[in-house]
C-alpha cells in the first residue's frame, strides 16, 4: 500500500502571506500522505518566484523524497522555511517535481 497519494485539488487555491496573494492556481494537487492533514502543492508558474529565497534548511521525507525550503518575503518581512518543494522525489510523488507547497501553519494556504 502506498503512503502517497496525489490528487487535483478542485476549485482555485490561493497562498497569503502578510495579506498579499503570492500563488493563486486552478492546477493545484492535494497530497493525501499517511494520517498527516492534507497539502496543496502549487506549479512553479502559479507562484510570484520575486517573493521565494532559497533557504540553507533541506528537505528530507522517506515518503516524497529530497527537496529545499524557500523563505517567502512578506509586506510584514521574510517568514522563514514557509515554502518547499521537491527536487528529488520518490518515484510515488514524481507528479510534484514542479510545484510548490507551503507550510499552512506559517502562511495561508485556502480555497476561494
């Protein structure tokens, strides 16, 4: 059985950060993994790149594989780690190479 699975996440998702849109997509996946919440994987073009800064923080999941974190510049300052995205990823989530997500707990991630 497969701890991954990835869906097309209806509707038109959108991430804030400081109060400002920076990715708003109708392409958006939905990333069921084990029994964590789920998450909102962006593609690349749907995301303002200006506001993404590499961060030095690996990204390390038996389950996805390797990527890196991106810090996201905000009208209110940089939050830090608030973005990832998969640069390595297993052979399950491969469908995510191209996107990007965001921790929820840092920035809003919401279906409009």
């Amino acid at each position: 059985m497969t701890n991954v699975r990835i869906y097309p996440a209806e509707g038109t998702w959108v991430v804030r950060a400081g109060g400002s849109v920076i990715a708003e997509s109708t392409r958006a996946l939905e990333l069921v993994q084990r029994d964590y919440p789920f998450v909102i994987y962006f593609p690349r073009a749907d995301v303002a790149g200006a506001v993404l800064d590499p961060s030095d923080r690996p990204l390390i999941c038996d389950d996805r594989g390797e990527g890196v974190h991106f810090h996201v510049s905000s009208p209110e300052g940089l939050i830090e780690n608030a973005g990832y995205s998969l640069t390595k990823p297993t052979a399950e989530a491969e469908s995510l190479r191209d996107y990007l997500a965001f921790d929820a707990g840092k920035v809003t991630v919401e279906r409009v």
